[in-house]
C-alpha cells in the first residue's frame, strides 16, 4: 500500500473514539465530518452526551448558522420588520419576522431583547423605481430615498445614486422594510429587507451582512435530514415567491437545486383536478392531499379522487406517511391532529393531551408507536397506536434539553437514528431519537441503512449501549459504545444466513434481533451530506464533493460489506499497513451503468472492518454529475454521485 494512503487511513479514519466537539456539525473539513460517519454510529452528531435521559432531554447539537449563502453581498437572513438606532447609535435593535426583537452593540452578534417596543412604524417603502417618489431621509445634509426593492443616497436632493443596484438587482436583497440612519454619522447606514439586516459605513458605497448570529432563518419545512425549504413569508405589499431549498454545504448553509417535493405536488395536483390542496403528500401509487376547508382527499394508483372530512378541522396544513405501509398516515388541521389506518377512507381525531397550541411538523415511527409533533410551544413525543385503530387516547410530553425556546416548525426522523428539529429562526437541530432506546434496531454503518450485512462488514446498533454480542458460537466485536448506540464488526468467520444476534446491553438487559448475512453486501462511506469518501490515489489527498474528477484520475473509496479476503484476516484486528489482505470475490464498479476498472479492493489499512477500493476514472467521461456503484457477488452498493470533469479545456473544445 503506497505512502498517501497509509498516511490519510491512519491520520483521519482510525476506529478510535471521537473526542466530543460541539462545534463539530458546523465544522468546514468534510473528512471531519465524514470521519464521524465512518467511526461512530452518531453519523449526524459526532458526539453523543453520555448520561443523558433519553426520554425528554436528549442533548441536541446546532446545525450550521442562521443565514443563507444567496449570492448576495453576505450571508442572508429571514425578512426582518424595521431596524433602528437607539439614541446615541451605541445600540441597533431589530424586529424580526416573528414579532421578537434583537439588540447588537458590536454589530456582530445578536440577543433578544423582551422589554423594548417598536417605534413608530417606518412608512413601507412604495413599489416604484424613481428616488423621488420613494421614502426619504434626511440626516446632515445627506439624503436617502427608500423604495421597495432599491435604495438611493443624494447630496442634495437632485442628483440620486442607486446604492444598492446592479445589473438590474440589488446586491443586499430587495423586499425593503426600513432604513436606520445613525444620529451620530449620516454616513452610518442600515437596511432591513426580505433578506435581513445589512450595514453600509460609508453611505451606501460598499455593504456587510449583519444577518449570521441573527436567529432569523427563514425555513419553515425539513425536506431532508440537512436540507430546508425556506419560506415564502413575506413583507406587506410583496409580490408572492416560490419556495426555495437550502442545505448544509461545508457547514454552512447554501441554496440548493430543485423545486420541494410537496410544492410540485400541489402544482401537479392544481392543474390536474383544479384542487387547491394546502398540505400534500405521496408514498407510491398514494397521494394525500389537504385543502383550507378541513377536507383530505387521496388519489389511488387509478387516479380516482376520494374525499373525506376531518371532523372539527380548519386548514389542512401536513401530512405524514407510514414508509412501511401508504394506508397508514397522519394528518395535521390547526391544533388537532388526525390517524387514518385505510388509505383516508376514515379518519380518528388522536390529539389527546397534546397541548403545544398550532401544530406545523410532525415524524413518526409507526413500529415503535411514536410521533414527535412540532408545536408554537416546542417540540412534543408521543405515544400512539399508528397501524390500527384504537380508542386508547394519546399521551404527550415536551423534549427537554438545550433547545432554544422558539416555536417549532417541523420534526424529521433520520435514517441514521436521530430527530432532527426546526426551529424558528434558530435552524435545525438534531439528537438521538429518544425512543430508540427502547426500541433499537440494527443499520449498516457505512450508509445508516438496513442492508444486509457480510462477513467481517461493521454494522450499527442504534438505540443500545452494546457490551457483548454473538450469533451462535461467533462473538461480534464491539468496536464503539455510548449510551444510545454503538458499533460492531461482523465475524470474518460468521456463516451467511438468517442469524440471529444476541446482544448484552450496557444496561445488563438481554435483545434478540434477526440479522441478515450475506456473501457479501457492499455499501460506500457516505458523509452526513451523503457525500462518499473519496481520495486522490497519486496524493492521498481528500476530494471534496464539490470539486470535479478530472478524467483519467486514479481514485479511492472506503466501504465495508465486501466480505471475505485473502490471506484470511483475523475479526477485531486493524488491517496492517504494508500488504493488506485483498477481498476474495471480484469486485466491479460503474458509473451510469458504464463498468470501470478496478485496480484494487483490500482491507483499509489501519482499520476494521473496512475496505478500500481503487478504480480508474476513464480517460473521456462527461462533464457533470455521475452516479457511482459497487456490485460484489451481483450484490449492489448504495449509489453516491460523482462529479467530474472530462479535462478538455475551452480552446480544445
């Protein structure tokens, strides 16, 4: 194994328990993140509080900021109200979307401020392009002039410069609400707008953000673990937007491509059958839709509309889908929430004691009987019957812990285990789903997924703190332990089949689970953007996602699930640096369906239960985006994407 590779295996991805960094969710080093994948079960969090009580105050960890990288001048905010300088311009406060206000003294970081009130509203700017028909003010002989999407400075009220145009747009957003002059320095200036709170020192020459410690994030819907829908709540007299989606890129959020699911559903829904649905979903063949009058109507493989009435209900606002079974769901009215057990045809009002106020998101987990349900007062966990009906009420009580005190936007069960929680204007936050610890479950560590496992492949127990474990006369190593999850290597020796896995939780108790063990069954390393691990060959080096494989480029993936090796390697033991034990069966790669070739698959050096794979990037490729697989014994990997570049430049072209 040549130098690089020992180096980066030893350095980044040793099986050693990661020390716990609450800064680590936000941290811009994707190997960093993608080591808390490989090493620990707690792909999402990196850390997990130990000691903790998993029913009502899981720990949870901030994910990224409160601003949005849009491609303006800085980070962007949510809309913010009116911004002003309190006398002596020692003191900005700001009124945010939600009606809270915030106050700065270093125009840096923000805290909310539950004594002041706003001033006397700022007159909203008008929907005009001209300076002089905008709103003015006048401060030392400077003027400004506030229209809707523009800002305009002036010496002397007859010659206007666009202070915040170009090519056509507003460098710091458009949507303005209010313009703070301080009343020390007219030249002193900021803005709030659709896109939050900006500053300018110079008149309007040049802007900064003030928007990244504002907990103002505008997002409103969790569209997947790491990724937001962000809302389209506007300022009095804009014009309406279609939602946008945002994830975490290198720790930070960033807009991403794509349209919501659940607004191209609503779209397809209007022009199809002239349904104004205000909530819709679809699991399959099965589409649930909710309209502003208290009505769900389902839609069938035939394509048949059923309505039905939920009994007490205002707007439809969410629906959740048992992924296990489409006729099982939850729909969200207002402060109620409701159960249908047979595709909508009936519908059980289940809100029992859940007294949060308005209801906006809801997760469940239907085989554990769980709903968490994101509420104006925080977040909720209760326990109710999700694939049957039953007339035994539902019992909530709120999740505890270190979460910010802010209404919930939405809840989200992740495949890797944990909540993830919306906050308003706080961002995302994540934790070990609390009732996994009374219900744990058995995933692949390299893809959080439920794939079957292979000889010598690591495999995850969400949900229990492991002190042994066997199937039959094989003992499993334990490699990672904490509370509420913990990670194992799968004997070399094991016999493929339908086991079943022993194990003695840390707790004393005793859990029984089938486990499934095949010849092989590959599954690549992916991050906690479901980026996979991928190294430069000739350097070692980690490749971003971000940045393109050049054509030609001999590169590196880690994986587990590749099964037996040769020489046979001992279970438990690190791989060892020089000569590492090759995998027995062939292995095979493609990109888009197209095989390319595998120079190498072995043990990766230094670790366990992980493997190494290297294959050849082809000479001519397509510019863009690729979708990479593994295939061992006709046994198909998870697919990642790949971004590549064909290294023909623009004059070769």
């Amino acid at each position: 194994m040549s130098a690089p590779v020992q180096r980066v295996s030893f350095t980044l991805l040793s099986n050693e328990r990661s020390s716990c960094r609450k800064d680590v969710p936000e941290h811009d080093n994707r190997v960093m993140r993608f080591r808390i994948r490989a090493v620990s079960t707690l792909a999402a969090l990196g850390c997990l509080a130990t000691g903790v009580s998993a029913q009502n105050t899981p720990a949870w960890n901030h994910i990224a900021g409160y601003s949005v990288n849009t491609g303006l001048a800085g980070p962007a905010g949510g809309p913010v109200r009116s911004v002003w300088y309190i006398a002596g311009g020692e003191r900005l406060e700001a009124q945010a979307q939600s009606g809270k206000i915030f106050e700065t003294t270093d125009f840096e970081h923000w805290k909310l401020n539950s004594t002041d009130v706003v001033p006397t509203p700022f007159p909203h700017p008008p929907a005009v392009a001209r300076p002089e028909a905008g709103v003015q003010l006048v401060s030392g002989g400077r003027r400004y002039s506030v229209t809707r999407d523009s800002l305009f400075g002036s010496d002397d009220g007859r010659a206007w410069t666009n202070l915040t145009g170009f090519n056509g747009q507003s460098i710091i957003g458009g949507g303005f609400s209010a313009l703070a002059v301080s009343p020390v320095n007219p030249l002193d200036i900021v803005a709030s707008n659709q896109s939050g709170v900006w500053r300018s020192l110079d008149g309007g020459l040049s802007w900064q953000s003030l928007n990244e410690n504002l907990p103002n994030l505008d997002a409103r819907v969790l569209a997947a673990q790491r990724t937001v829908v962000l809302a389209d709540a506007l300022l009095p007299g804009d014009i309406p937007v279609a939602p946008r989606l945002a994830s975490v890129t290198a720790g930070k959020w960033a807009l991403a491509d794509g349209v919501p699911a659940e607004a191209e559903l609503r779209t397809s829904l209007a022009a199809k059958y002239g349904l104004a649905a205000t909530a819709a979903a679809q699991s399959g063949n099965l589409i649930y839709a909710g309209t502003a009058d208290g009505r769900v109507f389902t839609v069938g493989a035939d394509g048949t509309l059923a309505p039905a009435t939920l009994e007490g209900a205002a707007i439809v606002s969410r629906f959740w889908i048992d992924p296990a079974n489409p006729q099982g769901a939850l729909a969200v009215a207002g402060n109620k929430l409701y159960r249908t057990t047979n595709g909508g045809k009936f519908w059980d009002n289940i809100t029992g004691n859940l007294n949060g106020g308005a209801i906006h998101g809801i997760a469940a987990d239907s085989t554990a009987g769980v709903v968490y349900a994101a509420t104006d007062n925080g977040v909720y966990s209760g326990r109710v019957v999700l694939n049957a009906a039953d007339r035994i009420p539902a019992t909530w009580t709120p999740l505890q812990g270190n979460l910010p005190f802010a209404s919930a936007w939405d809840a989200r069960l992740n495949p890797d285990g944990t909540l993830s929680v919306l906050l308003e204007g706080y961002g995302v936050f994540e934790a070990p789903a609390p009732h996994l610890a009374q219900a744990p479950r058995i995933v692949n560590s390299a893809d959080m997924s439920d794939r079957a496992a292979a000889p010598g492949s690591l495999i995850s127990v969400l949900g229990a703190s492991v002190k042994e474990a066997a199937s039959g006369q094989n003992a499993y190593k334990v490699l990672l332990s904490t509370d509420q999850s913990s990670q194992l290597q799968v004997p070399f020796e094991v016999t493929p089949g339908a086991l079943q896995l022993t194990v003695q939780r840390g707790d004393g108790g005793v859990w029984v689970a089938p486990l499934n063990v095949k010849q092989a069954s590959p599954a690549i390393f992916v991050d906690t953007d479901g980026a996979p691990m991928v190294l430069d060959a000739a350097t070692g080096l980690v490749i971003d996602s971000g940045t393109p494989i050049r054509a030609g480029t001999t590169i590196q993936l880690l994986a587990t699930g590749l099964g037996r090796v040769t020489p046979e390697w001992p279970s438990g033991v690190p791989a060892p640096v020089d000569s590492p034990p090759a995998v027995l069966a062939p292995v095979t790669a493609f990109l888009d369906g197209t095989p390319v070739h595998v120079t190498r698959a072995t043990l990766a050096p230094t670790l366990i239960g992980s493997y190494l794979v290297e294959l050849q990037i082809p000479e001519i490729v397509n510019r863009g985006a690729t979708e990479l697989r593994l295939v061992v014994n006709g046994e198909e990997s998870n697919r990642v994407k790949l971004w590549l570049d064909s290294g023909i430049t623009a004059e070769a072209q």
